[in-house]
C-alpha cells in the first residue's frame, strides 16, 4: 500500500465473533495498520494504514482463514 490508504480484503472461513476477533488481531498486528475492521455479513475485512498487501494476506492466512482473490 505504501501510504495511508483504505484495502478491502475478501476472507472465507469466518462464522463466529471469535473468527472476527482473531482476524481483526492477527490484521491490527501488522505493521502499518492503523485500523481492522470485520463484516462476517459481507466475509470481508476493511483496512485502513500503509501496509503492504502481501502482509494483510499473510496474517490473515497465518490466523487459519483464506484470503479470496
């Protein structure tokens, strides 16, 4: 992303208020990342921050979810 900017990020294996607190923790702790915000409704995370793409994938599929697209 390299400047502060909004990504939407599509994510599929999220059902619970647990799967959105741990994807919204695994988001918040990348660098860049001023805010996370999950919609289980949409399966879809917003970001806003500098963070890189690649990052935003990573922790999400570190957490144990799949990033679509």
């Amino acid at each position: 992303m390299g400047q502060n900017g909004e990504i939407i990020i599509k994510i599929d294996g999220m059902s619970c208020g647990h799967c959105k607190a741990a994807v919204e923790k695994a988001l918040r702790d990348v660098a860049g990342v001023i805010t996370a915000e999950v919609d289980l409704g949409k399966k879809q995370a917003v970001v806003t921050g500098a963070a890189a793409l690649s990052d935003l994938r990573a922790a999400v599929e570190d957490a144990g979810y799949d990033v679509v697209g």
